[in-house]
C-alpha cells in the first residue's frame, strides 16, 4: 500500500525563490496558487503569447536560463516533449549546487531524456487533474490529489521539499487533498495508460454515440445533452470519485442500474 500524506511544512520553502519553467496550463494555475500564498514567484519563458499572459497577470518573466540562475526551487512546467531539448541548453548548464528540481511529471527523468546531475534535489510532484482545476480548487479551500516521487535526495529533505510544495500550490493541507507517495516509474506508466487507453476511447466513444442518436433522429441539441452538455457526466464522474466505480450506481434509475451492468460489451 502507498503511503499517503495529508499536510507538509511549506515554511520549508517559504524563504525560497520559485522558478516557474512555462506558463501554460499548470505553470499558471501553480505560479498563480504560490503567490496568493505569499511565494516569491518568477516566470521563466521564452518571448511568446505565455510570457505576455504572465506579464499581464503581473509576474516578473525572465530568460529560461536566467531564471533558473535566480530561483532555489526549479518547477519544470513546459511540456515533456521540449523539456530535454530547453534541459541541455538552457537549464543543467545554469544549475548550482543544492538547487530544488521539480518535474510536473514523470516522463523524461523515467526514460533517460532528462539526466540531472547528483548535486540537486530532484523532485515530481505530479497534479492527478488538469491545471484549470488546480486553480480552481485552490480559490475554493479544496485540496487535490498529486503524485509525489523523488530521483535524487541531495540535501536529505527532498521528500519533505516535496510535501512542503504539494501544501504551498494547495494539494494538500486542504479538504479532499492527499499527495501519494509514488515514483516517476509508477506516474509515467498509469499516466500514459489512461492516455493512450480510456481516455483517447472515451472521447470517441462520445462522438459516435453522438452520430448514432443524430442518424436514428435525435437532434443535435438532445443529443449532446443526453451525452455531455447537461453536466451530467461531470456529476456521475464526481460520484464515482466519491462513493467508489459500482456504488455509485445506487444514485440511478433501477432501469439505469440494469443497463450498466448488463451491455459491458
């Protein structure tokens, strides 16, 4: 069984500056969730519409390789398939000693993309939600499960850097928050699992339920209500997160009931 963890001491990091590598979907939702905590927050990025976003929302943007420079925590939030590439020019060469790197994921440290030298603390703290929801439940005082695994323990505190990140971006600390200790293996494969398995399947499940309902003479408008406009799939989703995959079933129709657990295939 995984350990689980429901607060950390973020005061661990609260002296420290933050480096935010990218400012899309979780580099803003995280940037945004440490500064109303009081964070020193920087954004490192390239001249682009992101480093315009951030400018406007208020953040200091520097150089990749100068933010780097002048952050204690490294956050690396640009997405894995440029993260080896901007890695080896940008971010090893500008790393010191004792830094704190964190990876949203686990991907690139896990296949070999990414080697950091043995000198820094290499940390994932991985949000188990899109980075709109990240926000969103830090401005309603909701927490949110994260993935949490450490690469290398330089300083001998990188799990307890990593609880004390998890607390201060408002995964933990909270209600409904947990951070599970997990590995950059164990991110990577369920991460990819659910990517390249249901979840690439249910969207097309989705759209041919929707061309089936629109040839037998459902209009567009009951169709897409009947699949996912109502809202209704985000509160069955909710309940099945809740109250568990089968037991939420007891808040259906018993003609519901009956055609779930009898067309599984």
């Amino acid at each position: 069984m995984a350990k689980l963890y429901f607060d950390g001491n973020m005061e661990l990091i609260r002296n420290m500056v933050i480096s935010i590598i990218g400012f899309g979907n979780q580099g803003s939702a995280q940037a945004l969730n440490l500064r109303d905590g009081g964070f020193r927050v920087l954004i490192g990025n390239i001249e682009d519409e992101y480093a315009k976003r951030a400018r406007d929302l208020g953040f200091t943007v520097h150089s990749i390789p100068e933010a780097v420079k002048l952050g204690n925590v490294i956050v690396m939030a640009i997405p894995d398939e440029v993260q080896p590439e901007v890695w080896v020019k940008d971010i090893q060469p500008n790393l010191s000693p004792g830094k704190i790197v964190i990876f949203l994921s686990g991907y690139n440290v896990f296949y070999g993309f990414i080697k950091p030298p043995r000198d820094v603390d290499v940390i994932m703290v991985a949000p188990r939600m899109i980075g709109e929801s990240v926000r969103e439940n830090f401005l309603n005082n909701k927490g949110f499960p994260v993935l949490i695994g450490v690469s290398n323990d330089y300083s001998g505190k990188a799990w307890d850097y990593a609880l004390a990140y998890s607390k201060a971006i408002g995964a933990i600390g909270r209600p409904g928050g947990v951070a599970v200790e997990s590995s950059f293996e164990e991110e990577t494969i369920t991460d990819l699992f659910s990517e390249h398995t249901w979840a690439g399947a249910f969207l097309f499940l989705l759209a041919e339920g929707y061309n089936v309902l629109i040839e037998n003479g459902v209009s567009p408008e009951a169709a897409m209500l009947e699949l996912w406009a109502s809202g209704e799939l985000v509160a069955i989703t909710k309940a099945i997160a809740e109250k568990g995959l089968f037991a939420q079933l007891k808040g259906h129709s018993t003609t519901s009931q009956y055609g779930h657990l009898t067309r599984d295939s």
